[in-house]
C-alpha cells in the first residue's frame, strides 16, 4: 500500500519561511465595499504572474540532488506551468511541461522563455496526467501536479500567511473570511491549512463548479459532461483531487460560482480601482464579492490569484461593460 503524505500546516509555515526568503510579500490592497474594508491580495504581482510560484518553489527545493538531475514534469494550462520553469531554472533543474493546444499564448511564451520543455495536446480529447505521467516514467523524472500534491498545497498555502502578516500591519486584524479562486483547489487547501481560524468561500465558474458541489455532496463531484465554455482557463479542473478536498470538507469550506458577465465586470473594476490586470480566473472570487454571492464582512480576505491575460480576450472584457 502506498501512503500519500499529508499537507499539514507546519508544511504551510515552512514554505512560507522558503517563500520569503526569495521573494517579497505581494502588495496588499484595501478598499472599502458597501462599507465594510476588504483587503485584495494581488498574487497577479508575483514574478511569473500567478501564486503558483508559491508551490512549485516549496516542492522542487524539497528534492534531493538525484532527482533534480533526472528533472521534472508537470501539466498545465499556463501559471503552474510558468511557476515550475521558474524554480526549475534557479535551481539547475530540466523541466518539462504538458500544455493544452488553446492554452493563452502569453503563458505558453512565458514558460518557454523560463527554459523549460513544453509538450502540447489536445485538452477536449487527450489526457495531460497520461501524458505527463508516460513522460516522467520515461524519463525517471519527478511527476509535479498542479494540486494533488501536498509540498504544492504547502507552497500555496504560505500566501494566507503571508496576506495574514499584512492584513495585522493594516490594522485589519486577522483573516476571518478568505475569498478564493478554485480550479483543483490547491490554493484554497493550503489557505484553510495556513489560517485555521478563518472561514474558506471557493469561487469557480458556472459550469465548473465541481468543488463547491463536492463540499456540498460531502464526497467528489467531476464536472459535467459537455462543460460551457469558459474564459477561465486556469480553473478549468474536471475533478478535484482527494487531498484537497479532504483539507476544506474538514474545515466545513463553501463554495459558489459566477458567472462569465460577472468575472468580466470584475476585471473591469479591478483595472479601474486597484490599476490591476487580472486574468479570468483569477477575478472570480472579486466577482463573487462584487455580484453579492459573498457578503464583504469585518477581516475579508479576497485572493486576486493571477494575472496573465490574453491580450486580445482581456481588451474584449474591458470594452464589454
């Protein structure tokens, strides 16, 4: 029998010791909603545009020396991708990533210019786990998931801690409602680790919502067949992992979904009140706020989680208000 290690919240402070030794806090912004202050946390800042960042650099300095010569293989869409070639290239380490064919071309680009291998396919007929675990048996490399990974949910997870710290400083108080983006729900589980205190409200789209089903099912819910389309390319997650959803099932977290209107309505606002580009998915949970799903209350918390845009998509959200 194979025992999967656990993400624990002593992981979740050790990463985010990992994380500030490297990097510095992403800025805080704090803006009044139907009176009440909410405090954004602009993971979009971070030097490869998302918060994955946060994971792959707590995982990739968790291998020994053999495996970072053998290398990594990881799938995604575009930011776990960036993240991993990121930490990869500081650390000496081969990477290879497996990317959807209509993955946005800034994040196609950013993670070839990181250094990194990218192997393409087709997300409507094939399977970036099959590929990328072929791959990395092949190759005797080190298979890195978006989010079914504990040393990844740790790494995410050191963002709470870090927003945490700021939120303090503010005089805001600590966390007590986070508002959180959710594709595989690796960021939402290391938050509800990192901040045992607070409430966890994951935001995903219509259509995709599979995590906000499974905590209300009480056991995993895959997205439908035939999914609408979404303009959130990172959140698009058919299943959620038993690791993640196990972290927020136990913490009672909830979820709700938005719209494509209101991330758009969302982006809009967040480039004409904080002067910030958010992609898609990263706008949902200040979409969920905006169009009331989520009631702002004393010591929110909202994950503004990344921003690489489409350019072309992003000026069509703009105009479309």
């Amino acid at each position: 029998m194979t025992i999967v290690r656990q993400p624990t919240t002593a992981g979740v402070r050790d990463a985010a010791a990992k994380i500030a030794a490297i990097l510095p806090p992403t800025p805080l912004f704090v803006v009044e909603i139907n009176g009440v202050s909410v405090a954004f946390k602009a993971e979009s800042l971070q030097p490869v545009g998302a918060f994955k960042i946060r994971g792959a650099w707590h995982r990739l300095t968790a291998l020994d020396d053999a495996a970072r010569l053998r290398g990594v293989v990881a799938f995604s869409s575009g930011n776990h991708a960036q993240g991993i070639a990121w930490a990869a290239q500081r650390l000496g380490i081969p990477a290879t990533i497996v990317m959807p064919s209509d993955a946005p071309a800034a994040k196609l680009e950013g993670t070839l210019a990181l250094g990194a291998e990218v192997v393409r396919y087709d997300r409507a007929t094939e399977s970036r786990e099959g590929i990328a675990g072929s791959l990395a048996e092949a190759r005797g490399a080190t298979l890195v998931p978006s989010f079914d990974d504990p040393w990844i949910i740790e790494g995410q997870g050191s963002c709470g801690i870090e927003a945490r710290r700021q939120m303090e400083v503010e005089g805001l108080g600590e966390p007590r409602h986070v508002v959180v983006p959710c594709g595989g729900g690796g960021l939402a589980a290391g938050i509800a680790l990192g901040l045992r205190d607070a409430r966890i409200t994951v935001v995903e789209p219509e259509g995709w919502e599979d995590m906000r089903r499974s905590l209300e099912a009480s056991w995993i819910e895959p997205v439908g067949p035939n999914p609408p389309a979404t303009a959130c390319d990172s959140l698009m997650t058919r299943q959620v992992s038993p690791l993640t959803f196990e972290v927020l099932a136990r913490r009672d977290a909830t979820g709700v979904a938005v719209s494509e209107a209101e991330v758009a309505a969302a982006q809009r606002w967040a480039a004409a009140r904080l002067r910030l580009v958010i992609e898609p998915g990263g706008a949902v949970g200040l979409a969920a706020v905006l169009a009331g799903h989520v009631r702002p209350v004393p010591g929110m918390l909202v994950i503004l989680s990344g921003g690489n845009v489409d350019i072309a998509a992003y000026a069509r959200a703009l105009a479309s208000g």
